[in-house]
C-alpha cells in the first residue's frame, strides 16, 4: 500500500512544504549562480524515470560553459565556479529537483536517474531500478553515493526496489541529512564526476 499509494502522497507534500519553506534560499542560490554562469542558472537533461519513461531532470548548473579554441569545453574542474563548488558540496544543487518530485517524475527516495544512453547497456536485473521512480537521493547514495562501482551502485538500487518501504526510506532520508552535513561521498575538483557506464562486458 505504501510503495503504490501513500509514498506517491508523502512525496508530494514534503516536496511541496520543502519547496516553499526553502523558496529563500533557493533565491539566494539562484541570483549567485546567475552572476558566476553569467545568467545561465539550470540544467536541464533528459533522463529515464518510472518504467523507463523519459523525462527532464532539473538541476542548478554549478559550472560554465567556457570552451577552448577549438570550441570544446573546458575540462570540468576548470568550469567549476567557486560558488558552483560550494552548491555542489552541499547538495544544493539538488534542490530544483524538488519540482520533478511535486510533478511525478521523481520520488523522494530512489535509484538516481541515469542518462537515457544507458538504458541499451543494461542487464535485465539492472532494468529493475526502473520499476520504482528515481529519488533525489537513495540507498546507493548513502552507500558510497559516486566512490562506489556501477556494479555496486546497481546492486543497492535493486535491493532498494526489492524491499521498499517507509521505515527503510526514513532510514535513508536521515543517513542522507547526516551525509550532507559531512560532505560525504561528494566528489568536488578534478575527480567529481564518476566514470561513465560502459555496460557488463
């Protein structure tokens, strides 16, 4: 009942309280992205929510979109704002994704949404991570978040699926709190994005 009913009305409500009662500082984070991006404040991409169904994930754009002589960006470390660090360390970057959750492309709790190339490169018991919405944060994400493997990020999305419930998604929502508080398993600087997933093989 609460993985097809209740969940789906508890996320709805946090993410709407959450957002009003954060509207300040989501002002205040937007107005200093505005001036380091010069203007460019969101990111937006497509990524597979429920049953693979494509949506648009929104994001604070935490870097620039400086580019070389030859028109390629810059490397990431190298477009990372100051402020744009200081957001992506303390998950502020997240925040938007609060309006996915209030219009039902994403839960609360839940695997992270993937990019849409990796839909052809799953297994079908990685495919599983589908079955669920994908959460702002989850029980990978509290696990070692992007310093854990593909193999063992998958591993806790699908036990996530397999024994979803409501205890286990405030057990979570509170490791993640405490993990923001100590800047865990956040990468920042010349490692900050994970390497891309290549498939099983």
């Amino acid at each position: 009942m609460y993985k097809l009913f209740f969940k789906r009305i508890i996320d709805f409500l946090v993410a709407l309280v959450g957002l009003i009662i954060l509207s300040p500082l989501f002002v205040i984070v937007f107005a200093l992205l505005s001036f380091a991006n010069r203007g460019n404040t969101f990111f937006f991409q497509k990524r597979p929510g429920l049953n693979e169904r494509i949506f648009t994930i929104i994001k604070f754009k935490t870097m620039t979109d400086e580019k070389d002589k030859e028109g390629s960006l810059l490397p990431d470390n190298v477009r990372l704002t100051t402020i744009g660090n200081f957001v992506r360390k303390t998950s502020l970057d997240e925040l938007p994704q609060l309006i996915n959750v209030i219009i039902g492309d994403m839960s609360l709790i839940g695997p992270r949404p993937l990019l849409v190339e990796y839909l052809e490169l799953y297994s079908s018991e990685q495919k599983k991570r589908h079955l669920v919405r994908p959460g702002i944060t989850g029980w990978a994400q509290i696990n070692g978040r992007n310093l854990i493997s593909w193999e063992e990020k998958f591993k806790y999305d699908i036990w996530y699926v397999e024994n979803l419930s409501f205890w286990l998604d405030v057990k979570i929502v509170l490791k993640t709190i405490k993990k923001v508080f100590k800047s865990e398993g956040i990468n920042t600087g010349e490692n900050m994005i994970m390497n891309r997933f290549k498939g099983n093989n």
